[in-house]
C-alpha cells in the first residue's frame, strides 16, 4: 500500500543522516517521492518490478497474490460479522485498471456506513472493485469475475474480501452498476446482496494485487459465489480486453513461498 511505501522512504532517509554523520559508507539514495505513480499495465506483469523502486515487492515480496487454492489446511475459522447494508450516492469509476466502487466513510454522526468486525477489530470498507477473469483459483479452477472490498482497520490493517462470480442469473445490485459501464451514477446498492449465502472460505496473508503490491493483508476468499448472467459478464471483459489486456485486468497467481492457507470449506 502507499503508506508502507512512505515509511519505507523516511527509513531511508534516516538512515542517509546517519550514515553522513559518522562518516560510513554512502547510505542508499532515497527513492522519489512520486516514484509509485509510475505507470502500469497488465501487458506484462511480470514486469511490474523494473517499472520503478516502489515496485519492488512485486518480483522480491514472499507474500504476494493472488494464489491458486490447491491443498489448504482444514480448520474452524472465525466468522466475519458484516455491517454490510444499503449505501446511497454510489458511483463507479474506471482508473485504467478496473471499475471502482469507492464508498464514502461516515455518516453525519461518525458512524461508518460499512464496516465488518473480525476477531474484535472494526475494519470499514474502502472501496470494492472487478477483475476479470478472477484472480484467485480453486484447484487451477477460474471464475468469470471476482470482486474485491477492501477494509481498513482504524490502525490501518487491511482486510480484502473476495467473492466469485459465476455465470447464472441477472444480479439487481450488480445491474445497477452495469447499465451505465464503465463509470457512472449507480445510486443506491444493498451491499449485503454482493455477498454469497455461504460463507465458508479460505484464508491466507498476502498482498496488493496491483503495484506497489504492499504486503500484509488478511484475504479471505469465498468459496461460494453470487451470479450473473453472460451478457453482463461479456460488458465487463470487453472494457478490460485487446491489446492492454491480453489476458484481462488480472495479475496471474503466485507461489506461496511455504505461506499456509487456511479453510473450513468442506473437503469434496
């Protein structure tokens, strides 16, 4: 995330003091400060790092994602309490890279308008955005889209939340973002309707999935998804196609580098 790029930089530049002081070695050249607003694309991702320093931790970070759920450890998992409800004078936008919901953070009173509590800590969701195809994968298994909502703690710790989508039936929250792709006005949207029935998932520590993929977050992956039908699944990749998108506005999957997944979804 942008705040650990920022410590990183006044670590170095610290460091740079000390060392002028007691006459060591030359200490490492700071980095810019605007250096992670370098652009970026899906062409290549595997070469996000050589774009700019902050960009490091794409290609040298141990905890990257998104990752392919392959043999996750059985375990009974806390349950996520979601404060998930209508929010009114929604709109979306497209930064070049997805279509962003961003949801503002209080009421007049000071009350969050969307908030989860896991674990006993309040995380209040940021913003909640669209890949496709997913980024995550069950068994090598892809899905057509994959939302991600993103929650910050007061502390600023980071709960990612994401859920599948599957071809199926027309969705009424997700049509209303759809009929004016790819930003606009949306409105009113019931949240708590963006999320599956089941709620029975998996869960690791990763990371951005997006330059400067900061490391740190808790994702927790739903394995059960909500639906929609093809038509508007089509819109969506077509907004993120051709040449900028080869293979739509997704980062393939990383290794897990021994990280542990855990899950309580049913062994098949």
């Amino acid at each position: 995330m942008q705040i650990s790029s920022f410590r990183r930089l006044a670590v170095l530049s610290v460091g740079l003091l000390l060392a002028a002081a007691c006459a060591g070695p030359p200490a490492p050249q700071p980095r810019p400060v605007n250096c992670c607003n370098v652009p970026w694309g899906y062409q290549v991702p595997e070469n996000w790092a050589s774009l700019s320093p902050c960009y490091e931790e794409c290609r040298d970070g141990g905890e990257q994602s998104p990752i392919d759920f392959v043999n996750p450890r059985q375990q009974s998992l806390n349950a996520v309490d979601f404060s998930y409800g209508k929010v009114s004078g929604l709109k979306s936008r497209n930064d070049g890279h997805k279509i962003i919901i961003d949801i503002p953070q209080a009421t007049a009173g000071g009350v969050p308008l969307a908030s989860l509590k896991l674990d006993g800590v309040t995380y209040i969701l940021q913003q909640f955005h669209f890949h496709t195809p997913s980024e995550h994968k069950i068994r090598g298994n892809e899905r057509p889209i994959e939302i991600h909502f993103v929650n910050v703690s007061p502390g600023g710790r980071v709960v990612a939340i994401g859920v599948f989508v599957n071809r199926g039936t027309s969705n009424p929250e997700l049509a209303k973002i759809w009929r004016n792709l790819p930003g606009d006005v949306v409105g009113e949207l019931d949240l708590a309707r963006l999320l599956p029935a089941g709620r029975t998932s998996f869960r690791y520590t990763g990371s951005l999935t997006n330059p400067p993929c900061g490391q740190g977050f808790q994702w927790i992956v739903y394995h059960d998804a909500i639906e929609l039908n093809q038509d508007d699944i089509q819109k969506l990749r077509d907004i993120f196609s051709g040449p900028a998108f080869p293979d739509g506005n997704r980062r393939q999957v990383q290794p897990l580098n021994g990280r542990v997944v855990v899950t309580d979804v049913p062994r098949p």
